[in-house]
C-alpha cells in the first residue's frame, strides 16, 4: 500500500512525528550530558534523572486517560508538543542565564515523561480514525522506521552537535522539533468528528482504572500487556549496565561503543520495511507469536562479551537481529492493539500501557543497576536475559485477530471516517 491511500491526514501526521522522531535523537541522552557537565551531577544523580522522569511522569499522567477519552485528540497533542516545548526551552534559557540547576533537570525530565505518555495515547487513537483498518500495519511500520533512522543518525550528530557548539545546543534542536511538530499537526484539514454528548458526562474517579481493567478483562491483550512490558522494561533495565561492561570493565574505546549500537539500527529500517509484507503472507497471530518468542531469545548473547573485535561482533549482530525481530513485531502489535480496543477506549488503554511500560521500566532499572552492584553487570545482564527469555510463555497461543466485528458491535460509535476497529 502507497503512502498516498492512507491520506493527506496521515502525511502531516506522519511528518509531524518524524520532526520530532528526529529531534529526540539528537536530543538523545542530552539531559544527562547537561547534568554531568553543567550541574556537577554524579552516577547516582544521573540514574535518578531518568529513572525518576519516568516513574513521575507516569505517575502524573494517569489522570490523563480519561481527560483525552472524550476531547478532540488533535488539540490534546497539540498542547502535549507545546508543553514540551516549553519545558525543553527552558534549559538554554537558564543556562544562558547562569541560573540552571539539577532540580530543573528533574522537573523538566517529569513534565516531558508525562507529555509524551499523553501524546502517544491521543495519537494513538486520533490514528484509527484517519487510517483504514487494513491500513494500520502500514502507519505503524512507517512509524516504526522513521524511529530507527532517527536513531542512527540522530544521536552521532547530536553529539558532534554538542562538541562543536556545547551541551545544551540539542536540547535546543529538541524543544525547537516539538514545536514543528505542533505545527505540522495543526496544518491537517480534516475535521475531527466531536465526542458524542454522552461521552462527555462527568467522569468518575472508577475512569481512572478503566484502561487496565479493559486489558486485563481482554482474553488476548492481557497476555500481550505482560508480555510486552516485561520485554521493554528487562531490555532497557541492561542498557546502563551494557555501558559499564564495555566501557569499565573490557575496555572498548568510546567510538566502538557508539558503533556497536548505530549499526544494528539498521535491523530497523529492514525490520520496519517487511513487516507489513510478512503479516500479510503469514497473518498477524503467526507473526505476532513467532517474532514475539524471537526478540526476546536474542539477548543471552551480550552475557558473552569479550574485550576486542570478538565482543564487538557478538554485541552487533545481537543487537541486530533483537531490532529486526522487535521492528517486525511492533507495528504489527500497534495495530492488532488498536484493532481490539474499543472506540470509546483507546485513548485510556494507550496511557494506561504507556504508564504501566514507564513505571515498570523505571523500576527494573533502579533494581538492575544494585543487582549489578552486588554481583557485577555481566551477571545482571545474564539474568535479564534468561528472565526474556522466559517472557515468551507469556504469549497468548492464539492472537484473536477476527475480534475487529466484536470490539466495534461492543463499542461506542467511531468517528465518521473511522472503520469498524
């Protein structure tokens, strides 16, 4: 399928989130560098910048769900960009100043965490009533590549970026990109159908859960919701911990480091292109069972790194074919997901998946980094790898992607341009 038949809503969209895509890559890490190298910031202060971002953030975003449920999702993105815009500008604007600080790190790292939960639950649902359903692995996998060629080349240009003109000029890039992003968003025409007068009666504080309680109560999203969770958190929880074995104890040189995880994203770019090829030949159930057991089998490899080109190796093709395996699932999973939730309910199921993922994330890695202290990274690592392995039972056995008539016969009317989910 052609960019063109999903539409010229879906193009700005599409834009919209590559400006941005674009600008957190070469944002990447750039809070971290800013509180190392202007704040003073130790490791201990650095982990808690980002384990704290996530967990508050999410933490303030769960009141979000059902403030977007029944509101105009364009608006509601619209202001998640400004905001963090806003948020972003404001650390040049106080280093300019000589009066930024750690606190201000912290606040900012809060307020972005929960823009971006808010802004991919709305997104999320304002997509399904612009794409068709048949047309939703496409979105996600169009998606899914513009985020891997982000990050390949986002973040070695960020950091040329930062050593040519100092530490703050990507988040500057960063905040500026949100702010293309809210434009590009503003510029779609088509009018976006208004919540039912129904939908808008006062809402209960029960809405706060009716996210988790519709996965939870789903006989095959339940399973995906552990799963994929678990995944992500294990995943990014190694992360921190992959740094220190190679860079502390083995002894890589820096631009080996780098190297050993840009090129792997090239699995991405491969991984994103097929997917929607391999779900139409095989069916989203195989593809979602088969890639799902794979993305998570390919990290007991980074247990056996060792110093020199050998380790290198080992590092890069794990790395590869992990995004291959995750950059095929993905999109696949995006749309199966919006495809079996309700119309009256994506944007709750999205924030509440998105503010499970953070928090869990946050978690894990706070726990891996003091297991990695009492027992060294490589064991950590081990660990996390067995523990994805074992995600894979998890797994529903059958993926009931015929449930598109049922959620749509059990849901509140979609919007006009909306299929039948």
């Amino acid at each position: 399928m052609r960019t063109r038949s999903l539409g010229p809503s879906f193009r700005w969209l599409w834009a919209a989130f590559a400006v941005s895509a674009y600008g957190s890559g070469l944002g990447f890490g750039a809070l971290s560098i800013v509180a190392i190298e202007v704040c003073g910031a130790g490791s201990a202060e650095v982990a808690a910048l980002s384990s704290a971002g996530l967990a508050m953030g999410a933490l303030l975003a769960v009141p979000l769900g059902p403030w977007m449920e029944f509101r105009a999702k364009r608006p509601v993105m619209i202001t998640m960009d400004m905001v963090r815009f806003g948020a972003l500008a404001s650390i040049p604007l106080a280093y300019w100043l000589g009066a930024l600080s750690f606190t201000q790190l912290l606040v900012v790292s809060v307020v972005a965490a929960a823009a971006k939960i808010a802004f991919t639950a709305a997104s999320g649902a304002y997509l399904k009533t612009i794409v068709p359903a048949d047309g939703l692995v496409v979105a996600s996998s169009r998606f899914e590549s513009t985020t891997w060629s982000a990050t390949i080349i986002g973040p070695p240009a960020g950091g040329a970026a930062i050593g040519l003109l100092g530490p703050v000029i990507t988040v500057v890039c960063d905040a500026v990109s949100y702010l293309l992003s809210a434009l590009g968003i503003l510029a779609i025409r088509e009018p976006e159908r208004a919540p039912s007068p129904r939908s808008v009666q006062t809402r209960r504080w029960s809405d706060l859960a009716e996210g988790w309680r519709y996965i939870l109560g789903h006989d095959t999203l339940r399973w995906f919701f552990f799963n994929t969770v678990l995944v992500n958190a294990l995943i990014m929880a190694t992360e921190p911990l992959l740094s220190v074995l190679m860079l502390a104890h083995l002894g890589f040189p820096v631009w080996q480091y780098g190297l050993a995880f840009a090129v792997p994203c090239i699995g991405g770019l491969i991984g994103s292109r097929l997917a929607r090829r391999v779900a139409s030949r095989y069916g989203e159930g195989r593809v979602l069972r088969v890639f799902g057991v794979l993305r998570a089998c390919w990290s007991v490899g980074l247990a056996f790194i060792q110093p020199g080109l050998a380790g290198l190796l080992i590092v890069m093709v794990t790395e590869f074919g992990l995004i291959v395996c995750m950059s095929i699932f993905n999109p696949v999973f995006a749309a199966y997901r919006l495809n079996n939730t309700g119309a009256g309910r994506q944007a709750r199921v999205l924030a509440s998946w998105s503010i499970t993922s953070s928090a869990t994330i946050a978690a894990t890695t706070m726990v891996w980094g003091l297991l990695a202290q009492l027992t060294g990274p490589r064991a950590a690592i081990a660990l996390a790898a067995v523990l994805l392995v074992g995600t894979s039972f998890l797994l529903p056995a059958r993926a009931r992607v015929c449930a598109r008539a049922e959620v749509s016969r059990s849901s509140s009317p979609a919007p006009d341009r909306s299929p039948a989910p």
